[in-house]
C-alpha cells in the first residue's frame, strides 16, 4: 500500500470518529454504548494506519537516500538542490520535442510523484516558480534575442505578492481532503457554596476542513520562443507560467468567495466587522484591541489596499498627538503592506490580523502539460502550454481578523 493510500484511510477513520464525537456534542449527551464501541475500533483503525505509515515512511525515505534523492529540511540539501537546477525552459522543450525528460527534471518529477503516490497528468514543476515575480513574455517573435537588449526587457507592472511574507501557514505534499480539530468550547468553572454541586460541562470541538480547488492557464506559445535557449527567454517563460497562478492563490487568500475558490480572509468574515470610516487614532486602537481581545496574538500585520495607505499616511493622529495613522511603515507599532489584491470600489479596504491562522493547503506542485499537437496551434507550429495548482484555504481563527471596508478614497 502507498503512502497516500494509507493517509487517505487514517484521514477517512478520523473523520468518521468526529463525526460521531460531534453528533453527540451537538446533542449535548455522552456516547451511547454502540457509538463508544465504533471510535474504539475506530481509534484501533487509525493506530493501526499510524504504524503502518510510520513504517512506509521509513521505506520510501531509505529508497531515496538509497538513490541520492532526499527529503529537504532532514539536513542533506540532495533534494533542494535537485529542485534549484529545474528549468521550465528545459521542461517546454521536451514537450515539444516529444521526449522524456532527463537530468534535475526527471529527478524532480520522480520524487514529487514518490511522495504524491500519484502522476502527474503533465509535468510537475516546483512550486516556488508561483513565488517569483519576473516580467511577461508573450508570443512576440521580436523577443527572440538578435540584435535588441532582452536583459532591459520592460514587463507588466504586477500586484504586490505579499500573504506568504506575513506568516500564512503552507500545508505542501497533501494528498487525501484535510481536517484540522479544533478547540470549540472548554469546561466551564465556577464558585460553589460549601457541600454544594459543582455545574456538569463538556469540552466542545469543532474542525477546520481543506479539500481540493484547481486554478489554472492556458496559453499558446510560439515554438521559437520555446526552443530558444537564452537564459533571458528562461525567465520570461517563467512568468507566462507562474504570474497569473501566483496572483490567483495570493488574491484567494485575502478575498477568495466566487464561483469554484477557496474562501479567503474576508470571504470568510462575510461582512466588514471594522470602520475607518473618518479614520482616527481611536478606531486603529480599537482595532488592534479587538483582534487582541480575541487572544490572537501572533504576529500582527496591516494590509491594505493602496488608497486607503494612501489615505490613512495622510490623516494627523489627532489634535495633540504627533504624526501620521501610516507612518515609517506602520500602523499603530504594527507593519502595514500594501496591494491591489486587496479589495476596493466607492471605499477601500483595510485589514489587520495574525495571518499566522491562515492555512494554504496545496496538494499539487506547479504541474505543466505541454501539447504541440492542440489543432490552432498546430497548425502554427506552436503548442499549447497548460499549468495548474491544487489548492485551498483554511482559517484557524477568524477572530483573529478586523476588516475596514469603508476607508475614504483619497
């Protein structure tokens, strides 16, 4: 049994169990015997699927050790140096070429299917191409460097990329739907009088569950653009690739809600639950005590919407306090970052929490499928270039969260 079958069989019991742990919560009673007798075989199950994991785990890791491919983080860097030297550029071309890959690519799809416990339906490529802001490139047969200066090429401006940098939490190498306990509700204490009785409580607990979403891009890329060898042409292909499916998982993560997303930070508050309305120093105290009366207590960051920096850098604390709401970078001692995923229309939107209680769940790496034989471009003499992510976002802790959607447009 693969590895993946095996946590997909331990995620199904354990979610079984909740459900019935759950059931009786709900209906505020202790377990009948027959429910008591099922999380018993239950747990039996899952500590059974435990050891077997544990023992799978310990195969496949000596297999890659025994192959020179090993797991990063572990201390032998083997595996995150094979990742370094994959080249998208080397990945397209074999598509077009028809080929197999060889070399760190081979490497690198081989292992990342190893710990998948499945195939790719193209290619999987690292993921940290979706994290690397670099310039567009098109079908333009003018950027097939000859006599012109593509190192000074002059790309699209992009959004600020930023929910990585403020602490979200990456859960990678998912395989089966995810669920994450979580404390609902404790055992609540009292003062009785002497040989009186204590008030009988029970400890209530809910769960945060990530499953599968799929975003994607398809794109037609002229041949010589692709089987062109210049590290220039490397590093625009990146960006066709990795841009739009960046931006995506960072707009998702604040906002999210449409049609097929992940619900992100403000999806999941539904409704604004802040104003800067007539921003003041007292609604950006009251603020960050709201967040810190929630107990979140991580590490705090703003962000915002570039018209409501824009604004709250030029609003006076207030009449006998000295300086700016946005000043040197922050908001009230606390790091304030700006970006156009952050949502704005007759207001502009400000928020601030712990964005530690994010989760961004990926079960996928960047997987690419290239098709020179797609009819249109074909006929070209181009091919169609696919990639996609597997993902979807989770928050521990809503409360954790202010959101300002009302900040005057400056």
């Amino acid at each position: 049994m693969i590895l993946a079958e095996i946590r997909q069989r331990k995620a199904a019991q354990i979610a079984a169990m909740r459900a019935v742990l759950n059931k009786a919560d709900s209906e505020k009673r202790a377990l009948s015997a027959e429910e008591a007798g099922k999380c018993d075989a239950m747990k039996a199950e899952i500590e059974t699927l435990e050891q077997q994991e544990a023992r799978q785990q310990f195969l496949d890791d000596a297999e890659r050790r025994s192959a020179g491919v090993t797991i990063a983080g572990t201390g032998d860097r083997s595996f995150a140096e094979v990742e370094d030297r994959v080249s998208l550029l080397r990945v397209l071309q074999a598509g077009v070429e028809s080929r197999s890959l060889d070399g760190a690519e081979a490497e690198y799809n081989a292992e990342v299917e190893r710990r998948n416990g499945r195939r790719a339906q193209g290619i999987y490529m690292p993921m940290r191409l979706l994290e690397t802001r670099v310039n567009t490139a098109g079908n333009n047969a003018q950027l097939v460097p000859t006599d012109h200066r593509p190192q000074d090429y002059i790309g699209a401006l992009r959004n600020a990329l930023l929910t990585r940098r403020l602490g979200v939490r990456v859960l990678s190498g998912l395989s089966g739907n995810v669920s994450v306990p979580k404390y609902g509700s404790g055992v609540t204490t009292g003062w009785v009088a002497d040989n009186s009785s204590l008030t009988p409580s029970d400890m209530t607990h809910a769960s945060v569950t990530l499953a599968p979403k799929h975003a994607g891009s398809l794109s037609e890329m002229s041949r010589s653009l692709i089987m062109q060898s210049s590290p220039d042409i490397e590093q625009l292909l990146r960006d066709d690739m990795a841009a739009g499916l960046a931006t995506a998982l960072d707009r998702v993560t604040i906002v999210g809600g449409g049609a097929n997303e992940p619900d992100g930070v403000t999806a999941t508050l539904a409704a604004a639950n802040a104003t800067l309305a007539t921003p003041t120093w007292a609604q950006v105290l009251e603020i960050v005590k709201d967040v810190e009366v929630a107990n979140a207590l991580g590490a705090h960051a703003w962000l915002l919407n570039p018209a409501a920096k824009a604004k709250l850098a030029g609003t006076l604390k207030a009449a006998g306090i000295a300086g700016y709401l946005l000043e040197g970078g922050k908001i009230g001692d606390h790091a304030a970052y700006s970006s156009n995923q952050v949502p704005a229309g007759v207001a502009a939107s400000a928020i601030f929490g712990d964005w530690a209680q994010v989760l961004l769940g990926l079960w996928s790496e960047l997987d690419v499928l290239v098709n020179p034989y797609e009819s249109t471009a074909y006929a070209r003499g181009g091919v169609m270039v696919r990639a996609m992510a597997t993902c979807d976002i989770g928050i521990r802790h809503i409360e954790a969260f202010q959101w300002a959607d009302d900040v005057p447009l400056v």
